[in-house]
C-alpha cells in the first residue's frame, strides 16, 4: 500500500506525462510538464516507489516508460548513496518487473 504522499505524487505525474504527450497541449504546459517530470528525478525523495508504481503493467504504455526511466536515473545518479535496505528493495522490484514483462509489450 502506497502512501498517501507518494499516491499524489504518482497522480501528478501521470497527469504531467500525459500532458507532454497530448498533441493538443499547449507549448508552454508541455514545457511545464516536462520541468516538473525533471525536477522529480533531480530532488523527490519518491523516486523509487514512484517509478516502480509508474511502471506498473496497469499504467499506460507511455507511463510505464516514464515510470522506468525514473528507475533508470535513480540507479545512475543515485545508486552510490542510496541506503542498502533501499537498493536490495530496488533490485528485488526490478527482477520482479523483467519476470513479468513480456517481449512484445
């Protein structure tokens, strides 16, 4: 069960990739979009549950991806100072994602 803080913020970012993807947004609120999607992985301290939330089977396609390079970044840019706890639950996730996923999404 997510917390609270972290269901809303997985809320705002489906809404925010959304936005970059829809044709009929504006420029300026895709830009925004984008902004706030970058600033999440630069400085959240929800990366992990977000972007294992985010790439869930349930979400849409687009999300998925978003939800993944979420991961991707925090294991790049992260990985060294994360705690130990939190990079076995990492690891154990992302095994648990590639056993699920399918090769013809």
């Amino acid at each position: 069960m997510m917390g609270e803080p972290v269901a809303e913020m997985c809320d705002q970012l489906v809404k925010a990739v959304n936005v970059m993807m829809d044709a009929e947004s504006s420029q300026i609120y895709r830009l925004e979009a984008l902004k706030f999607c970058e600033e999440f992985k630069e400085k959240c301290t929800f990366c992990v549950p977000c972007g294992l939330q985010l790439a869930d089977k349930t979400q849409t396609a687009v999300v998925r991806h978003f939800g993944l390079q979420i991961l991707e970044h925090v294991i790049k840019f992260r990985w060294n100072n994360m705690p130990q706890q939190e990079k076995v639950q990492l690891k154990n996730c992302a095994m648990g994602l590639l056993s699920t996923v399918s090769l013809f999404w």
